[in-house]
C-alpha cells in the first residue's frame, strides 16, 4: 500500500511545469516528436513525474512511429488504471496512475508481441531514470528486471 499523497492542484501547479500540468492533470497532449522520451534509447525506468509510481522499462519501450514514448508492457499492470475516453469523436483506452490519478495517455491493442498493444505515452507525465541511478533513487528492487 503506497503511502504517497497527491498533493493540491495550487502545489502542482508549483511543482510541474505548465505542460507536466496540462497533461497529467487536465488531460492534455503534448506535441508528438517534439518531447523529452519519444527517442530515448537508455536503459532504465520511467516513473509518474507526480508520484515517482514505476509505471514503464526501456525493456518494452519500442518505436512506434509516433512520436510519443510507445511500450508494449506496464512494469505491473496494478499501477495502471484504464478508462473510456470518447473526447476524439472516437472510443479510446485513457492509462491514468493509481497512485497520482495522472493521465499519461492512451493504451491501443495495435502494437507488437508478445502483448499487441501499444501504450503510447506523453513523455511530459513521466520522469525517467537510469539503470545506473535506480538503486540511489529507492527502486533497486526493480534492477532485477535488467539482469
């Protein structure tokens, strides 16, 4: 059971940049090939940039074509919730955090095996951090999905 407390929209506006709050509070899009991640080839995890939640590993990161960060496979599918989102005059699949609540994207059953789907991902709801700083930043427990 995560301990962590979303804090108020006042102090996410204070700790976000106008963009990280668009996205993961208002729903927003950022630009597509014009974001931090969408080409990132390092290894390690990306992780709520609210709650710091490990949601995603390089290890099912794979280019989609579409300028966002595209993964076939959260780390757990537990940090993960779904819902329906019909705002593009079409249905999607929105993936919000457990922990934050935070919109990260949409999820499409388009991608490659082993899963087909296609988590397609704004790069400005994550935070990424490197397999070499994984163990000093409190997630050594998931260096195991590197060996």
């Amino acid at each position: 059971m995560s301990e962590f407390k979303k804090p108020s929209q006042d102090e996410l506006k204070q700790q976000l940049n106008d963009l990280q709050y668009q996205v993961t509070q208002q729903e927003g899009t950022e630009p597509p090939f014009n974001n931090l991640y969408w080409d990132n080839t390092a290894e390690g995890i990306y992780v709520d940039i609210v709650s710091g939640e490990p949601l995603f590993s390089s290890l099912d990161k794979f280019d989609a074509h579409c300028g966002w960060p595209s993964f076939t496979q959260p780390i757990a599918q537990t940090e993960l919730t779904e819902k329906v989102d019909t705002k593009l005059f079409s249905q999607r699949t929105e993936v919000r955090s457990i922990d934050a609540d935070s919109h990260l994207g949409h999820v499409f059953d388009d991608g490659p095996a082993p899963t087909g789907l296609r988590y397609c991902i704004n790069s400005a709801s994550l935070r990424f951090i490197e397999k070499e700083k994984m163990a000093e930043q409190g997630y050594e427990d998931l260096l195991s999905l590197f060996e």
